[in-house]
C-alpha cells in the first residue's frame, strides 16, 4: 500500500496525528495507594535485645563494647550510686539475687550453674544450683577404643570406625552397608565392597554397650537378650516374645502371645520383665559428654516468696552497666573545621550515637522484662506460693498486654526463651501462658492436665481408662469437657492411649 503525499503541509498534518496517538497510548495517568511500615534502627535494635536470654544478652553487651571505642564499663561505685529498688519501678534496677549471691563466692567461677530440670521438682527438693559433671567419652570415642582390642587389620579398622561414625546418638544403624560402601568409595577413590561393612558391623555389634548397631528397636533388643547369663527360661521366653511375637507384644497382646508361646500368666510375666530390664537407647546412656547429656540453663528471672506471701521479682544476668566515654562527646566546633576536623567529628558523633541508642534499648529491655515477669507474677501469685501446677490460672498473651499495656509481639518477644528461678526450682515462662479448656470457666489446661495425669497413674493397669472413661471421671468432679479435649492434653502429656498402658501381669 503506498500513501502519495501532496505537499509539505499535508504531511505536517500526517505526522502530527500520528505522533499525537502514539503519545496517548504512552503517556498515561494511574494513581496508586500502598501502605509501607518503616521501623526506626531503635525500635530494631529494642526487638533484638528484647529477644535474647540472659546469657545472650551478656555476650551481646560485651561484642558491642569490643567494637564500639564510645562504650566503656562503669566502676563499682559509680554503679551503685544510680541503682534502685527493682520493685520501685525505676529506669535502673538494683542488684538481682543472683547478684546477691554471688557475694558468697570469691570469683565468678565458684559461682554454679542453674540446671533445669522441667520445673518437676518438689518444694522439698535441693536448691538448683547444680555443678557440671565432668565430661567423659562420648559413644564413637568409647567405640573406637574398643575397636584398638579387637586386633583388625589397618583397612578393616578404618572400616569399622566408619561404621561407628554412622551410628546416631542412640547407638542405631540408620544406614546400609552397601550405602557406606558407595560413600567411602566416593571419597576415598578406592573401591569397597558391601561385604567388608557388614563384617565390621559385626564387629561393633559385640562392643559394649549391648544394642549398640542395631537398626531398630527389636533388634536393639536381641542384641542385649543374647548377651545375658546365666539363660533362664524366662530369657529364653523374652527372646522368643521380641523375636517372633513383637508386634503383639507392642500392642499388649497378652492373651495372643501366651496362646502362641503355650505359657501360663506367671511365665509372661517374668520374660516381660526381662524384656523391661534393658535399655531401648543404649547410645545415650553410654554418652557422658557434657554437650548431649545435659542442659543447662541461666534464668532470667528470680521470684522470691516473702514470710507474709508478697512475691519480689529480680531481673537476673551479669551485664554491665555501661556508659559513654567523656572523649566521644561529640565537639561540635569541629564539625565547621578542616576536611580532616569534620571527618574525625563524623567518627565521633556515629560511634557516640551507636552507644548512646544502645545504652537506651538496653535500659529500655530491663524496663520491658520486669514489667512483663511482675504482670505474669501477680497473674500467678498463687503458683509461686504453692508450686502445685494445678494452681496455674488460665492466662494468654492478651492479659498481659492488657496489664502492662504493651504491644501482643512485645510480650511475645519478652517471654520466648525466658527462664524463671521459683522456690521449687526453673520454670519456662512460657509456661504460664495457657488457655482455658472451657470458655469462661477458671479453669486451666495445666489444672485439667495434672487431674488427667492423677487419674491415670491410680488407674488399675490391667485395665486402663479410656479417653471416654476419662471423660466421665472428670466430669464427675465438676469439669465439663469433651472427650476429644481429654485426647488433646494427654496427648500433649506423651501420654499413650489405654491399650498401651495396659500392663502385663
């Protein structure tokens, strides 16, 4: 198709209605409405610190005042002259009881550590200060010593040693031979051949302690049952029970076993107690290590009962109080000096606002934790004198929001990973916080629990309660709940259904 044009106007004309369309087509007017949230650095840094424990917060304090030269330590007795009460609200917290206590000792490393122990101990158990049991071998460093007795030759020996480097911390097998051999042959670049793995496995199959090896629970089991002596007929039987009948044993099929086995009551029960007697995780209790055995823990908080029943809450840790150092207070004389007067004044004012922001979250955290741990206090006043979980009132996130007035994610981030030191020992503060079973009823999930819990263990074990059972029972003291509800918490109890509770008599 051709266009003829006439003359110079025409085609102005062309061009200037062409340019004019494509100009309405690009050019365009939209109106958009977005809603964004910007956190100031400060209310960053307040949710960090807000979130760290104890010990977190102490080796945080000690990475900043490394790296900020605008951060120094303050004396003991300038220290002192702005410490305060810690019930008198104020923006500086007294000594804690840990503190306190530490008066007793001659340096920090006499001081024990806390062990936490669920928060199950009695109110006349010990106090909590537990010192650390000294760290043993683990289970591969135990496995390989035995190993030097077993006179291997130098391959089979570093074969062997593979195959205890597999084993999980239970002392299981989770992986085959011919899956070792690949993975050796891959790394090495030597061939190996399945055969030589599951010779060695042999091997550390007969190292103490019995089970170890094994690639699941009945053959941990046979493991332990072939290795005792003298072999009575209750042995033989339990071997028999794990061997050929395990699946009925698992499920408490008494009345199936003794029919197949042809034994009386009497002889079941004296092979189910073998069978009781050995160790479903043999790896973990031949580990003596520190790290794998035990936990320590350093609460956060110390709630002490008074004679007259008034609780006291002390902010526990070892943090410093810190302050700015008289050099970094920022000249401002320098800021309209040389180029090299205004880049030192830069310096200056950066690092003296870094340390002056964190000195004030940090301030602020301490504020935050005692307002939260007191609200949770006075919630709970009747815990803390009693220690009886059943006491424990319905309480959630909200409450204590409504009584400090601060922010749901505040109190979120003030009581996740927080520890509380009580008379009857350490406690998650997490714990408190549990909803109640029955809309507005003042009854807890912890109250529910703990009469579940008694229910079960005055249960008669032949016969067990079901979850309907159950049920009933609890209604008959007063509480109304669902079947499903009591399958709920004793569930959330690790407790297992009535058929395997049933005992074997």
């Amino acid at each position: 198709m051709h266009i003829f044009i006439r003359d110079a106007k025409e085609y102005a004309t062309i061009f200037f209605c062409t340019f004019a369309a494509d100009m309405k087509e690009a050019l365009n007017l939209t109106q958009q409405q977005r809603l964004q949230q910007r956190l100031h650095p400060e209310q960053m840094l307040y949710g960090r610190l807000l979130e760290m424990s104890a010990p977190e917060i102490e080796d945080e304090v000690r990475r900043v005042v490394d790296e900020n030269p605008a951060l120094i330590e303050q004396p003991a007795d300038t220290r002192a002259e702005h410490s305060g009460d810690s019930e008198s609200g104020s923006d500086h917290f007294g000594e804690s009881a840990e503190e306190l206590q530490r008066a007793d000792y001659g340096s920090d490393d006499e001081v024990p550590f806390y062990r936490y122990d669920g928060g199950n101990r009695g109110a006349e158990a010990p106090g909590f200060d537990m010192p650390a049991p000294a760290p043993g071998l683990t289970l591969a460093e135990s496995l390989k010593a035995q190993l030097a007795d077993c006179h291997l030759s130098p391959q089979d020996r570093v074969v062997a040693e593979y195959v205890v480097d597999n084993l999980d911390d239970n002392g299981y097998l989770t992986r085959s031979p011919r899956a070792m051999a690949d993975d050796m042959s891959a790394t090495s670049g030597v061939e190996m051949e399945a055969d030589a793995f599951r010779r060695m496995l042999d091997v550390v199959r007969s190292l103490d302690p019995a089970g170890v090896g094994a690639v699941d629970l009945r053959d941990c089991m046979l493991l332990q049952l072939e290795r005792i002596e003298p072999v009575t007929p209750a042995v033989e039987n339990a071997i028999k029970i794990v061997r050929d009948h395990f699946d009925a044993f698992s499920k408490r099929h008494a009345e199936r076993i003794k029919t197949s086995m042809g034994i009386d009551e009497k002889d079941l029960a004296e092979a189910v107690d073998v069978i009781r007697s050995l160790d479903p995780k043999p790896g973990a209790g031949a580990d003596n290590s520190t790290d794998s055995r035990t936990r320590y823990i350093v609460p956060d908080f110390t709630v002490e009962v008074e004679a007259d029943g008034r609780t006291t809450v002390a902010l526990n840790g070892r943090t410093p109080e810190l302050a700015i150092e008289e050099s970094f207070m920022p000249d401002e004389n320098m800021a309209a000096g040389s180029r090299r007067d205004r880049e030192a004044y830069a310096f200056v004012r950066a690092r003296y606002d870094e340390a002056r922001s964190f000195i004030k979250m940090l301030d602020a955290r301490g504020r935050t934790l005692m307002d939260v741990m007191r609200a949770i206090a006075a919630r709970q006043h009747r815990f803390f004198i009693t220690a009886d979980p059943g006491d424990i009132r319905p309480m959630i996130l909200r409450d204590i929001a409504a009584d400090t007035g601060y922010d749901l994610s505040v109190i979120s981030r003030a009581t996740a990973g927080k520890y509380v030191a009580t008379p009857a020992g350490i406690y998650p503060v997490k714990m408190f916080f549990n909803e109640s079973p029955v809309d507005d009823a003042d009854t807890s999930s912890h109250e529910l629990m703990e009469k579940i819990k008694q229910l079960i263990s005055a249960e008669d074990k032949g016969h067990p309660l079901s979850d309907e059972a159950l049920r009933d029972a609890l209604a008959a003291e007063g509480y109304d709940i669902a079947r499903r509800t009591v399958a709920k918490y004793r569930e959330r109890m690790g407790v297992p259904v009535a058929r395997l509770r049933k005992e074997f008599k």
